[in-house]
C-alpha cells in the first residue's frame, strides 16, 4: 500500500473512501469529522445508522454520501470509545480495524484527513504515526503459503493523507518512520508465524544476511563447530538433539562514525521449535511452539526498522538460533554444563532451553561488546503468562532506569510491560548440589527464577533488562493492529529504546 499526501483545499479532496474517528457519546464527534459531514451533505445526521453507532473501541461504521457529485463517497468511522479512556493503542487499533473495512469493500484509494486527528488528546504527529503503524500492520496478512482460499479482497492500493496545507515539522517525517516501524514489525510476525520447517535456524541466518545486505549491517554467523571452540557449551547442549544445524547469529548496526560507541545490545530467543527436548512437552497444541524464536524476530524487525529509518546509533543483535529436540545426541536431565562464562549449570528440565541458551549470548555479549546496555527478550516462561496474561509482557532487570525506560515507552508505543522483582532469595530454589546452579528451580514466581538465572551471566555493571514476552507473541484472535497469529511485540520499544537512547541517560 502506497502512503501519500494530496495537499489541497477541502473541497478538492477524492477517495473512495475517508476514514474518521469519533469518541463514545453524542458529543463525542471531534472537529473535522463534524465540518467534513457538513460540507459533505451531512450524511451522518440524517443517517438512521447514526443511533446504532456507539464508537465503542472496534466498532467501525460504513457511511455513504446522498446521490450527486461527490469526490468521497464513503466515510468509514471508527471508535475510540470513552474520550477520557483514551490511549494511542486505541487510535492504531481504529485505525486497523477502519482499514480492513475498506479492505472488505474494496476500497481502492483509502484517505485520511489530518483535521480526522484534531481533538485527539495527542499531537498530530504522533496520532498520524499510530494510524499509519496502525493501517499498514493492521492490513497485512501471512499467505506465502496458502494456494487457494485466499480472500478476494485486494486491500487498498493507497492510502492518501489529506491535508489543507503542506507537511511541516515532524509531520513531514511521520510517513517514513511509520513505514519503517510497520515493517519491522511485519517481517517479525511474518518470521515468527511461519512454521519451523522453514523458519530453521538457517533461516533466520540468511534473514540476518539479507538485512545487512539491504542496509550495510555487519553479520557474523557462528556456526555450532565455532560456537564449541567459543566455549558456548550451553548453546551447543541445546542445540545436540537437533539435525538443523544450529546458529549463533551477530548483527551489526555501526554508522559511520559510531564503530567505537558502546553500543546497545539486544539479545532475541530463538528456538525455531522447542519440543521440550528429552523433557518433552504434551503434544497438545505443541504447533504453538513455532512461535519461540519471537525474541529473536522482534530483533530483526528492529534491524528492519533501524535501517529502513537510518538511525545513527550502534546497536547489535545476537540470536541464539537453534531447535530444542529429543534424540539419541539431546543433552539431558542431569547434565552438568560448563557455560561460555565458566559458571557451571545443572540441567533439571531440558525444556527450560530458552535460559540455557540465553546465558552464553549474554555472557558473550558482554565480554565481546562492552556494551552500553543488554536488552534481552524472549518467549521464556509459560509462567509469564499466568502472571500477567497475553497483553503484558513481564520486565526484570539490574538497572532501575532501564527498566522505568523500558516501561514508559512500551506506555506510549502500546506495548505493556510490568515489572517484577528480582530479589536475591529468588536464587534460593536454583541452588545445585553438583554445579553452579540449577537450569530450574521451584515453580513459585517461574518467571523470576528464570530471570535470576540469566542475571548471573551479566556483570553487575551493565544495565540488562530481561523481557518475557511467551504471551505477548501470539494472538489468538484478531486484535485490532495485531491481527491472529504473531504480533511483532518488542520491535516498537527497541526502536524507540535505541532512537530516544541519548535523552534516557541510562
Ligand atoms: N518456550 C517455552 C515457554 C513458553 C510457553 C513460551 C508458552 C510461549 C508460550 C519455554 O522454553 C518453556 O518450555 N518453559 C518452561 C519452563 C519450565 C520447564 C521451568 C515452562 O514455562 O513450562
Ligand atoms: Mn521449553
Ligand atoms: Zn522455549
């Protein structure tokens, strides 16, 4: 879908279809939605449907312009529910939900006008970014492997931003950040969705490959031989039940200029499939586990949406790419592991494989970077989930600072997080009788004790927070900008995280 503007008086404007946004309650109907309706023949007063129209999040209505000449025809209107309830989430979500509508209708040449914005709560600017964030992401669908059943329903070719006067000032710029946000996200659901016969670790290598050949990013890819001679036995335990070869996977952002900076570095999960290994999982809706290199695409859609912006801020991803397989060669229950950082590790469950490969990229991370700040994510506890359900992801970490970040820009982009503690008697329940620790421990606070156990692989003095995202992943039903299937969590806050870096003087 195309973005553009038609810069021009009121009157001028053409689509076939204009999208607008309206607050629960009569008087709920923001500036330029109520001067459009007026110049345009007041369809909306007149209209029966007006009554059955509540602008409740998600609703959207279809309004049609009285017979003559009209350069509009169509006027799609979206809620945003109650005016002071309102959070941008609920904009990108109108904003989708509006989209698919005339996605249904077969809408062409979408439109919407900068006044529809006026009212909101927000800055223009950053109301355009939502709903465009919103609209394109929102549209977007993984058929690559479908043949047929394929819905008719083209989405529209464009979507015209109409504005009386020429884009000034941030606005001029919304466009292309919003372009290069949403295909960050995009190419992180699209990676995540796609089952793990294609997905394989090699996969996400040559996706590493692609994007620095795109964008002029560094890749180095460790091979499980290399990885050994490292000393990331933990990642190679992981990785000796799987006939996937297995990778370490290093992506470079360094802009001219920044090859010395400390740079920030974000650390994704990437269990192509996690069967539980040895520890094997229930094979009910054990299809889910696709889904377990989700920190691991979150960081490519980050770099996606770096290089597409052009952000000027060195920044590295480090991917532990691997699947979690049984097998005659699949580490075990018992195994003792001496780690890249040289603690030793008791392995209880081999299906606690998210932290045990985590570990090595941690501790690589720090000795190889020096790094400014680690952010690491990952889909890591169903415990996670149990805690904080499917719309908040849980944030841990050793710096107070980064994480109040992490959380203050997760509230402006609409990805919740929750901090939880990471006291030092969580260690307690990973104590080991024969190694360092324990891969596992009770499973009170299952999430936490995780947690505790990557905070050993990380110096005291780099600020590290640790995301578990197991249920902000995946969708199980449409939901608004995030439709069914993988939601690209995380890319939003890391491409703020590293843009605002600067201004958080972490
Ligand atoms: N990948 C899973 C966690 C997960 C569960 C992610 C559901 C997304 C949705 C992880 O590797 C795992 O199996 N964790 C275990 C840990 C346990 C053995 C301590 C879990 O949560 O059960
Ligand atoms: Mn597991
Ligand atoms: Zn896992």
């Amino acid at each position: 879908m195309q973005i553009e503007w038609q810069v021009a008086p009121r009157k001028q404007w053409h689509a076939d279809a204009a999208v607008f946004f309206a607050f629960e309650n009569a008087e709920g109907r923001l500036p330029g939605l109520d001067r459009f309706v007026q110049e345009n023949g007041a369809w909306l007063g007149r209209s029966a449907a007006i009554g059955d129209f509540r602008a409740k999040p998600n609703d959207v209505a279809v309004f049609y312009a009285p017979p003559g000449e009209v350069l509009v025809p169509r006027l799609v209107l979206a809620g945003l529910g109650p005016a002071d309830r309102f959070e941008t989430e609920k904009l990108r979500n109108a904003a989708a939900y509006a989209l698919r509508k005339c996605r249904e209708l077969n809408v062409g040449r979408a439109a919407v006008p900068i006044s529809a914005l006026e009212g909101l709560p927000v800055e223009a600017a950053s109301a355009l970014r939502e709903v465009l964030v919103g609209s394109i992401s929102g549209l977007h669908r993984f058929t690559e492997l479908k043949t047929r059943d394929l819905d008719s329903a083209q989405g529209p070719q464009s979507l015209v931003i109409l504005s009386e006067n020429d884009p000034a000032g941030d606005l001029a710029d919304v466009v292309s950040l919003a372009e290069s946000e949403a295909a960050g996200i995009i190419l992180a659901r699209d990676l995540t969705i796609a089952p793990a016969n294609v997905v394989t670790p090699a996969y996400m290598a040559e996706a590493a490959r692609q994007l620095a050949d795109r964008f002029g990013f560094k890749t180095e890819v460790i091979d499980l031989e290399s990885a050994r001679s490292l000393g990331m036995n933990a990642f190679a335990a992981v990785a000796r039940g799987s006939h996937e070869p297995a990778y370490m996977v290093v992506i470079e952002h360094a802009p001219e200029g920044t090859e010395n900076d400390p740079p920030i570095v974000f650390i994704g999960k990437g269990i192509t499939f996690d069967t539980g290994g040895i520890s094997l999982k229930p094979g009910d809706k054990m299809e889910a586990m696709k889904q377990d290199m989700a920190g691991a695409a979150a960081v490519l859609g980050l770099f996606e949406t770096m290089g597409r912006s052009g952000l000027k801020r060195r920044v590295v991803g480090i991917l532990p790419c691997t699947e979690n397989m049984p097998g005659g060669q699949a580490y075990k229950p018992g195994d003792v592991i001496r780690t890249y950082s040289g603690q030793t590790i008791e392995i209880i469950s081999t299906d606690a494989e998210g932290r045990v490969v985590l570990c090595d990229a941690l501790a690589y991370a720090a000795r190889k970077f020096a790094p400014a700040a680690i952010v690491d994510v990952a889909t890591l506890t169903g415990a996670c989930i149990v805690a904080l359900g499917r719309q908040v992801a849980a944030v841990m970490g050793n710096h107070d600072g980064l994480a109040r970040s992490v959380l203050e820009i997760g509230e402006k982009v609409g990805e919740r997080y929750w901090r939880l503690p990471l006291w030092d008697f969580y260690f307690e329940s990973i104590k080991s009788d024969v190694a360092d620790m324990k891969n596992v421990g009770e499973r009170a606070a299952g999430t936490i004790v995780a947690a505790m156990f990557l905070k050993q692989f990380v110096p005291d003095e780099i600020p590290w927070v640790h995301l578990d995202i197991a249920g902000t992943a995946w969708t199980d039903k449409d939901n608004g900008a995030a439709p069914k299937g993988a939601t690209g969590f995380g890319v939003r806050t890391f491409f703020e995280l590293a843009r605002r870096w600067p201004e958080l003087k972490i």
